[in-house]
C-alpha cells in the first residue's frame, strides 16, 4: 500500500492507545474476510496488514473530496478508502473481483479512479513508491523556498511483505532509494510466513541487508496486537529520521484469527464460510453478520477526513502565499499539476534536410532530448548503464544514470504516477525484457512514460503486442522530432522509442508531422509493381534499394500506403513475426542478432539493398498473372 | 567468468609468489588490451579481472583435451582458454567480435563450443554460477557414497562486477545460494569504479548485504597487486568455508595501467593506439609488439594443463573403483552424462479418453510430471509462488518454491548447463517476463529447460518471436502428455508449456503423437465452408462452435491442415498478434486481461461457442461469392 501525505504538523508516540483502535482493525479484518469470501474460490485474505493500514491514518493527510490532491493505494486499499470517504461504497466492496466492478482483484487505476499506481507483480510496488519518494524530494528540491511556505512536502508509505522483497526488482529500486537518501519514504514490512512458511525459501536478514543499501530500519515485535503504541512510536521515528529511508519490520501472522493463521492456504484461497465466522467470534464480531461497519468506525474515520480537508485548505492557503513571492514558479506548479506542456516547443523543434549529415538516430534524439530538456523543467529521466552510448543529455540534476532497468522502469512508474514529473528512461532494447512487467504495468495503469532504447531484436514483437505501448522507430531526425512530438502530446499512455547506432541519412520526404499518423508514403511513383515498406534504419535502405528497381511505387491511408494488387515487402533487420499480415514477403532475421558491426550483420541476414532489390523483383515474377492476396480483404 | 573445477588435493596460501606469475597477468592485460584494439570503437577492456583469473588457475582442474569433462567460462576467458590450450588460437583472439569468429563480443557457446554458458546481460553469470553450485550439491548427494571415491565434488567460481550485483536477478539468485548453503560457490567480487565512479548510482555496502544473505565474505584490499599472496590466500579460506558461499571483495581500478584507468572511457571503448603503447610501457613490455606470449607464460600454463590432464585421469581411475561398487548408480551417472532418456518412458504415460472428467491442463501437467518425475531422477524443478496452484509434485528434494521468477529461470539455465540435471521451472505467464532474459539466453544457448506456465496474455507473443524456443499450449489430457514427450526429446533447446487454470474435456481425436507436429486436424469434414483454428482451452470451444454451424471443416499439413479458398478463423483467449498471418479472421483479446473468473472474461471479449459461431457465419457470408484471400501464397 502506497499513501502519500502532507507532513503533519505534529506526531509522535504521545498518541495513545483508543478503545477505537480495536474496533477499527478488526472491522477491516472482518470486512477483508468478507470480501473474499464473497469473491469466490481464489481470493486472498489481506486483512494482516489491517493494522498498518490503521496505524497509518494517523499520519494521513488525505482529502478524500478531492482525490488529485493526494491519496496513492494498493491491497487492503478499497476498504480504507471507503472507511476514508473515497468514491469507493460499500456496495463496491461487495463486489470484489467482481468484472468490471470498482474493487478488481488487482488494484487497476483506470477501473477505480482513486488509485493511482497499480499494485501488479510482486516488487513493483517497492519500485513505484520509490519514484513518488524521489519526485517529492526532486519537487521539493525545485519548488520550496526558503521564505516561503513549503508547497511540496509529503511522505510515501509502502507496505510489503517477504514476496515482494524477494523480487530482484526491490532490491534494485531500494538499493537507489538509499543511495539518494530518500528520507520521506517510509515502509512497512510485513514479516508473516507465507507459502508453508517462508523459511522454505527465505531465510535472509531482511534489516541487515537494507541497512547495506543504506536504510534506516525498525523493528516491531508483536504486529497483530490490538495495542498499536509500539507501531505508531516507530511510525513516528521514522517520521524524524529524514537522511535515509527507513523500514519498519512489523512481525505479523498471515490470516490472524483464521484455524489457517500461518499457512500458505491463507494466501491462495478464501477462508471458507466457517473459518470467517471462526475469526469474526475470535475478534468478538456477530458470526452471522458480513460487510458490518459501526458508527464507532466511522466516526474515527470521519475525524481522519476532516483532518484531510483542513490540511487542503492549508495548502491552497500557503500556494497563494508562496504564488504572491514566487509568480513564476508557482505559475510553473500549476502549469504542471493541470498536465500541460509548456508553450512555444513546436517552434524550437530542429528540422533536418538531406544536407546535414547521416547520424544514428539515437544521436538526433539525444539532441531533441537535449532541447526539450530545457523547454520542459517537468522531464526527468534514467539511462542504464549507457550515458554515453544513448547519448542522453548530460544534466547530471535530471539524468541519473542508474545501471538497473527493471528497477527504473518501476521508479519512472512511480514519477509518472506522482504527475508533476514527466519522465524518460533510457536503455538497450534487449534490457528492456528486464525491465518488461514495468512497461506492461505502465501500458496498463495508463502512466505517461516515454522510453528511448538503442538496438533491438524479438523484443519488439512484445512492445508491439502490448496493449496501450505506442511503438514508434523512427528512420531519421526528422521523424525523431516526430516520434518525441507524439510521445509528448500522447494521451496519459507510455511511448517506446527504438533507436539506432548506426547512422542514417535524412530521408527527402521524412516527415515529423506524419510519424505521427503510423505509417506514410515516403516516395510516390505512378502506377507501382510492389510496395516495400519498412521502419527505422531499414528505410533509406528500402529507397535504396527502390532504385535497383525497374518500376516501383507505394502510393496514398491502410489502402492508400499498401494498394491492393500490389504485392508487399515489409523490410525490418528485426523478427519477422506480426509483418506477415501486411507483407507478401518479409526480409529481417530469423535467429538471434549478434553483438557484431551493423554492416557485417545485415549482410549475413541478406538485409542489404541488393538483396531487398533482389528479392522485390522476385516477388513481382512470382505473382506475374496472378492475383496478389489482398493481405487487408479480412473480416473483422 | 564462471569456473568449475574438482576440489584440488592441496590448497592454501602455502603457495608462494612466483616471477613468472607477473609476466603471465601482465600477458592477459597486454592481450586483452591489443584485443580490444584490434575489434574496433566500442570493444571492452577487461584486463581488470587478470589478477583474479590468473589467481584462480592455481586452483583449477579442467583438462583443455576433454572439455565436456569441465571447464566453464566468460569475459577475459578466451584469453585464458587460449592459454590453458583449449581450442582457440591466438589467431582467434585477433579476431575478437569478428562476425562468425570463435570469439565474439559476448561468449556464445553456439559459436564457442568449448564456452558453456552464456555469459549474457548483467547479473544473468552469478545467477547461472548459483545453478551450477545447486547442481553440483545435488548430484554429490544423489551419487557420492561415504565408502567410495566421491565422483562429483567441483567448485564453482564466478567473477564479478558492480554492475552484475545492481541488477535485481543477481539478488535473487545470491539470497536462494545463501539459504541452499551452496558451500562450493565462490565469487570474486571486482570493485572497481565504472560509470564515472560507481558512487553515482551505487555506495551500498556489498559485503554486509551479501552477509545478509547467509554468505561468507572476505576482503582483498589492493587487487591490482602483482604479488597475489592475499588473492591465493582468500581464494584458501573461501574453499576451506563449505557451509556457506563465499564472496571475496577485491579492489581494483579499471583500465589499470592506462591514462584512461579508473574512470567509465574503458569499459564503453577500445583505449586507443597510444594508451595501449603506454600500457606495455608500463608493464614492461615492448610497445610496439601486439598478441605476444612469452615462453613463461606458455610453460606455466603447461603445468596448469598437464595437472588437469592428470585430475581427469584421476577422476576416471576413481569412477571405475565407484562403478565396482554402485553398478545402477555408475549407469545413471553414465546414462545422464550421454543426454539420454531412461527407457520405457513412453509405455508408461497415460492415456485420457473422452470418458475421464474436465480437468485443468495444469492439473495434467502435475499429473504427467509427477510420473515423469518418477521414471527420470533427472528431473529437477522450481515453482516462483504456486506449488498448489501450479500442481507440482509434492518432491521437496526436487521441487524447490522460489518466489524469484527471474533468478529461478537463470538458476535452472546453470543447472542445464551443468549437463547432469534436467530442469523445468513453472510459474504465471505474466511472471514469464519477469524471467524473460534468462528465457531468451536459455534460447540463444540451447539450454534443455522445460517451463510450465499458468494463464497468459500478451507474452505470448513474445515466446513465439523468440528463436529457438518451442511454445506448446496444449487443449488436453494427452496433448499434455505428447507436449511432455515433445519437450523431453527437443534437440537442445527450451520449451515452454502453457497450461490453463480452467478445466477443459478430453477431446475425441486428440492425440500426444500429433502435439509434436505443432498443428493437426482434430475434426475433419467434407467439404470444408471455414476452417477453425485453436490453440490450448479454446480448441473445445472451436468443436462447440462448429456443432453450431451449418456446414463446418478443416481438412488434411500446412495447406492439408488450411485449405486454399476456405477462410480461417482463429480463436486464442490471448493478443491477436501473429495469427492474422494465418486467419481471415481473429477471435481474441484486444486490451489487457483481467484477474477475474475466465467465464466472464471470455464473455466480455466475446469468446464463446455462440461468438464463435456467429463470426464465423458473418466469415463465411461475407466471402459468399468472393476469392478467398489464401494466406499461403506468398514470396519466401
């Protein structure tokens, strides 16, 4: 669970234990076994993390009105959500795992609005709170100032359990998480025993190892006790500590109070209609009554909400007064927050002519990158382990070179999903199957990511199956003007952009606008024999070869650039699999690429213009007085 | 680089430090230098690791003459290879990342007959090293006997860099060596400082996170020393701890001995024609001399090889006192080094009729394996979070819980690697991309690993672009069974199986013998009006859709099983990409899938028999009268 709030005026182990308290965490665990039950057969019962969850709220400053204010979240999530006042009632809680219900079994951001990070696989969310942590200190960082009221300042509040910390992709958001001393980021480790018990399988010490990524840590020993003074103490430590991150490891049995506490059947399947009245006798709950709120539960919730709206009207109070010192960077805030470019990019935008020099295309982006960087304060990025090869702008305040893919690509989910940073991440394309469940993850939570990558393979058939991924490769400066337009104006969805190392020339016709569109006819002859399509540095290729032709032709948009009756070679020194829909022949590889020269490669795959040439004239005899498949007479 | 070695009679800091030893790592600097120099721009010096590789020769036992007998390897290896006599020529080291050499960029054991493994993207090495140690600690446990000679009894050696510990797989795979007490794993850990200096995106501290993890560490402070007293010294105590894995920290600068040493030029370029001179300079040695190798060096190494010839004679007197004693143990032995099966495995499958009930593939896969795991002791597996869900046999000896999808998929490539196990792993498909690097090497090196999968979605397309990776998705009971034979007799290669969760019938005419064939005919008619094509559980309701019909058939492969002028429907509860090369038509999913019941998600994109019929009546009408676009008549 991720929640981020304001810094509270005043915290500390002072706050007592309330007979409330109790009340509270067992409504959620009664209401979590409910859920599940109701869902059927392969639900998990979360209610261990309920007094987290609880404890939590303490420190909340959520306006539940007004969920762009603030409010991330994840799996015990909805019901605290509906306990804070969300969008979410407790109808919705009913229908859990439910289709197309606002309670999915992962928590999904375009079926419930107020979640704003998609819990997904194990590790990401480690990997996203570490983003939200490192926007705050890099807002905070651009924002605050000295004689004015602070207008970013919020902590960022994971819970996690032993699965989530095996998963390499924690270790390496954590590792960066303490080598930037994100101090804000506060998370709460759920050491229950899960699958038999972990220590099947898990036997490392969880605090010494974080300590080694520089962290703070915390332990507390009796995580299920109804008494939570020793949980908020530590809550409240680590509130103080603000030169590293800190984890609390909170000692928790799994399914507490069920005649299953501790085994791994908690985690798989539902409790089972006696085992919840079994645990609603224990926590002294009407066995025969389901999704029960008290008035005692709401009260203590409304009092949380009240807080929330209070600190909002706070805030809006200290951004008029920062706004009266600091015009310009407040109008930057706001510029931000609202989600809009900044004005007059389009004009500063390099065009590039056949006269200047071939280059590769991940040096023209380097270039546009480079001048974005500067119109757009809002771009952040990463690049690993390729500074120099991606040729990524060299300011050292928002690339940060990080060598581990997976765990920035999570990160970037997390600075996108915090929605003042716009960001980018940089890497080989075939680093890019590391890092692959956070692009999936931002396809699916809709986060605004844009990542530029250098040379590729089979990799590519994945982006190009990945719902909401735009796909861009673009063949030279041009069209890479093009690709960053689309990525910027794109609506809220990641955009891979595939680049080259091998230098290309400017192509006459390239187009930024067109790039845009997906596909366009670069060169148009009359009356064409065969259309050769191709991508990235495989078009000048394709007009290379176009001369060795006799006739050629593409033409005018589906029909209009692939004409029926013209057979297709799709040309792309990549995997050949999803261009056979589109082509009547395809040239690119059929195994594995090397680490070798381009040149020496392209030759060994027959990707050169005499073979393209070649093999479109071959093509064109082949279906001589036949008719040509029409590869778009399909119905669907 | 990843060495494995029978445990050496005598060892331990005893030896002391010899001349000759300095001219020999000052030979492997000076040839990985010209190396480099000679492969062009971006090459890569590693003449860092010299000290470490050289150091660890006082401790190998490999015979160059028999290198199945061991002898596994990666960066600065051919180098050493070439020294140790194994076949490859200095003329090969001339031609480093030539294409088509011995010696490319990255070692592919495809290219390199006598490199084992790939040494891959970062991280994959140490991961990979973790399955060879678990292979070895497994077969001296099946095989040695307290009152014969031990027949398996190796070390296993890796070294290692900053950017090998930042990637997460890395971590997973040392906490699993940690809580496995692989006790005969030792790793030379190199802390140099690349990228800069590492303290930009990397200050944690190694030693107390991997002691965090159940290891043993050790520190050399100064690596780059020529005298390697504390090297050998460390290496003695690393082979002396066996209840614990080993990690020795050295320090060293890249680019040692060059203008460029320590900072990021090294590792991303060649050091130029100057800086080599220097080098030579000053290590004393002739500048102007490229891809020399003294007769010092040649004699040392010659010692090495001549104690490796007699290791494996040693070895193989040893194996035929153990054969005297444990005749059935010593043929097994014998029967797994030759790759083959044990006999009798194909009588012994089941066989499903349409009499048995519906049952989830994955519940046959549990059922088929379970037997298979019987009859072949060498079988050895891993499930990533789902025992129960997965249907796993319940063996804890050989079916390991690891809830690291990624570090699993590498540990099970060393663990092919090492010749003697055969491994699968299972998990969710939608972890698969989690562990996709070590798929994709496992393809690119030909590693026998079979994957048994769960639900799925848009990663499909990715297992099917990847060469040398057979994707089985089988529709029941005894396409399990033949996807099983299939995997288990593939040449060298891995094999995904992808298993459902839902229960399907065994289908009349369904046959293991055809699985292997890749597509057959189930339900044949006379004169076909369409043809359904399906894949795993969506095969039952393509024969319920087709009751449906009017008039319905498939008929005879390739266009016996696609009739020319029939359209094709495909059906596939998955992304559409990569069918419509095949099908006239595609019934499947077009955004994410969901963690809801299949039932409604299957209704919800319109995959049911009823959906099913009815697009293929609107196929059927909307060709009445028109020439059937055939999928087949294409150029290549």
């Amino acid at each position: 669970m991720t929640e981020s709030a304001s810094t509270p005026a005043s915290r500390g182990p002072g706050m007592p234990f309330r007979p409330a308290d109790a009340t509270v965490i067992n409504t959620i665990r009664c209401l979590a076994a409910d859920m599940v039950q109701t869902a059927g057969p392969s639900g998990r019962a979360h209610g261990a993390c309920a007094g987290r969850a609880h404890a939590l709220t303490r420190f909340l400053r959520a306006n539940p009105s007004n969920p762009r204010w603030n409010g991330h979240a994840c799996c015990l999530q909805y019901i605290l959500l509906h306990l804070l006042g969300y969008d979410i009632a407790l109808d919705d809680l009913k229908r859990y795992r439910q289709l197309d219900s606002k309670t999915p079994g992962h928590p999904e951001s375009h079926m419930t609005p107020v979640v704003e990070l998609i819990a997904g696989p194990l590790g990401q969310g480690i990997a996203n709170a570490v983003g939200l942590a490192m926007a705050e200190a890099h807002l905070a960082a651009t924002f605050n100032r000295p004689d004015a009221p602070k207008i970013v300042d919020h902590y960022t509040y994971v819970i996690l359990g032993d699965g989530c910390l095996q998963e390499g992709v924690s270790a390496e958001a954590m590792s960066l998480a303490g080598h930037w001393k994100l101090g804000k980021l506060i998370e709460l480790y759920d050491d229950n025993k899960i699958d038999g018990t972990t220590d099947l399988a898990f036997t490392e010490n969880v605090c010494q190892r974080v300590e080694a990524f520089g962290w703070h840590t915390l332990s507390v020993p009796h995580g299920d006790a109804i008494d939570q003074s020793a949980l908020v103490a530590a809550l409240a430590e680590a509130h103080r500590v603000t030169d590293r991150p800190t984890l609390i490891k909170v000692t928790t049995t799994i399914g507490f109070g069920s005649s299953k506490a501790g085994t791994d059947k908690v985690h798989g399947s539902a409790l089972g209609v006696d085992d919840v009245k079994r645990v609603k006798q224990q926590l002294g709950f009407d066995p025969g009554a389901a999704f029960v709120v008290s008035y005692t539960v709401r009260e203590l919730y409304a009092a949380v909400r009240a807080r929330g709206q209070e600190a909002e009207a706070n805030w809006q109070r200290a951004f008029e007064e920062y706004k009266n010192k600091y015009l310009f960077l407040a109008a930057d805030f706001e510029r931000r927050a609202a989600g809009r470019l900044p004005d007059g990019i389009r004009e500063k935008m390099p065009t590039f002519s056949t006269k200047d020099a071939p280059a590769a295309t991940r040096k023209w982006s380097g270039q546009v990158l480079g001048i974005l960087g500067d119109l757009i304060p809002d771009l952040m990025g990463g690049s690993a382990d390729l500074t120099s090869s991606n040729r990524l702008p060299g300011d050292g305040q928002r690339a940060r070179r990080v060598r581990r893919s997976h765990g920035m690509a999570a990160i970037c989910n997390g600075l996108a999903a915090h929605g003042l940073v716009r960001p980018f991440a940089a890497t080989f394309l075939n680093f890019i199957t590391y890092a692959y469940p956070s692009v999936r993850l931002a396809a699916l939570a809709h986060h605004r990511v844009i990542r530029a990558r250098a040379p590729a393979d089979e990799t590519l058939a994945l982006l190009r199956a990945t719902p909401n991924l735009w796909v861009l490769r673009p063949a030279d400066g041009n069209e890479v003007v093009g690709a960053y337009r689309a990525a910027l104006n794109a609506p809220s969805i990641p955009v891979a952009l595939i680049l080259s190392r091998q230098a290309v020339p400017v192509l006459s016709g390239s187009s930024a606008e067109s790039t845009g569109r997906g596909a366009y006819v670069l060169q148009d002859v009359g009356n064409p024999a065969v259309a050769l399509v191709a991508t990235g540095t495989e078009v000048a290729l394709a007009i290379e070869a176009a001369a060795l032709l006799d006739e050629f032709a593409p033409r005018t948009y589906h029909e209009s650039v692939l004409t029926p009756g013209v057979p297709v070679v799709a040309v792309e020194a990549l995997g050949t699999i999803g261009w056979r829909q589109y082509a009547h022949a395809v040239v690119g590889m059929r195994a594995f690429g090397t680490s070798r020269a381009p040149d020496a490669v392209y030759a060994k795959f027959g990707i050169t213009k005499e073979a393209v040439a070649a093999k479109a004239n071959e093509v064109i005899e082949y279906f001589k007085g036949k008719a040509v498949p029409n590869v778009f007479d399909r119905f669907e």
